[in-house]
C-alpha cells in the first residue's frame, strides 16, 4: 500500500482499532508488535485512545521488532518472547473484520502437545497469520529459520506439529485482508 497499514481509515475507523476491538474482550494479554520507533510514534495517539475508550482490564504492551525489516516471522518471534503466557493468538492490523466469535473458537481448541493451531481451507491454502502459536516450540524454530534468513511463514509450519483447523467453517471474511488502496472502499 505503500503507507503504514494500521493507521489506514475502513469503515470510519484506523484498521488497528479494528482488531483491537475484535480481540480484547477475550483475552487479558495484547501484546502489539511494531516495526520501529517512527511506527510506534505513529500509534501512540491511536492507542491512548484505545485504553481510555475501552473496558480492557488487561496488559497491552508494545514491542519493537527485534531485528528491523524482517518480516512477520520476526513480528511472531518479538511477540512470543515478550508473551507471558506459552501460547498467543497472531492475527495482522490489516484484516479489519476479524470478529470476537473467531477469537473465542480459536481460542477454544486443545493444542496438546501441538506448537501452532491454523486455519487451512480444503485446497491446502494455510492463514498463517489468524493462528495461534506456542512459544516452547515456536522459539527454536524462529530462532533457527531467522538465522538461516528464511522468512516465510509457511517454513515456519513445516517445521512444527501443527493442528490444522478448517478454515472452511469459520467466517471467510475474517481472512480478508487489505492490500491495496481500491481494498479499503
């Protein structure tokens, strides 16, 4: 899109309002992954906003990208070292219609001894970035991959024991995401 994403208007409002709305009711940790200081900046009136307008009672906190210009296997990797808890949902600023219903479901499932839980439709297409990952064995492989300047996604769940979901029963629109400026009319 050529600009920062998160402070794009859909729908009258920045698209980060979008998915903060959708995921604080069901959770009691955000942990929100920018890409550096000019970016954070950016956001700072958008999220002062969001703690005084709405009723999370939890931890929002904001990360810097532990290595700059790497993409969202980084974003994962800075998210899952600063998260308090083993496992954490990963969803993007730019799919502003991601609802609290799909939280919940995700939120729902058993991962056992599984380190990702994604979305796959019956074509073999994957959502890696609506997924929930755990950072035990996440971290390594992260860790692993980024040294090796992989940076895919998709490398990433090769790498792990996925329980794949199918994306076919939740609401498809959740999936849809915003690239390019004729996407936001």
């Amino acid at each position: 899109m050529g600009q920062d994403k998160g402070i794009l208007i859909y729908e009258d409002k920045p698209l980060l309002l979008h998915t903060l709305e959708a995921v604080y009711p069901s959770v009691d940790e955000i942990i929100l992954v920018l890409r550096d200081q000019k970016q954070l900046e950016s956001y700072s009136l958008l999220l002062n906003f969001f703690k005084e307008k709405s009723s999370f009672e939890g931890e929002l906190r904001v990360c810097l990208d532990l290595k700059k210009d790497q993409g969202p296997l980084v974003g994962i990797l800075t998210g899952l070292s600063t998260l308090k808890s083993n496992c954490a949902l990963v969803v993007p600023c730019d799919s502003p219609r991601i609802k609290s219903a799909f939280i919940e479901n995700m939120l729902k499932f058993d991962l056992g001894d599984q380190g990702a839980l994604v979305p796959r439709w019956p074509d073999g297409r994957v959502e890696p970035l609506h997924a929930i990952y755990c950072k035990d064995q996440a971290l390594p492989v992260l860790e692993t991959l980024l040294k090796s300047k992989v940076r895919d996604v998709k490398s990433l769940l090769k790498k792990l024991n996925v329980l794949y979901v199918d994306a076919e029963f939740m609401d498809a629109e959740v999936f849809m995401n915003l690239n390019r400026p004729g996407d936001l009319e």
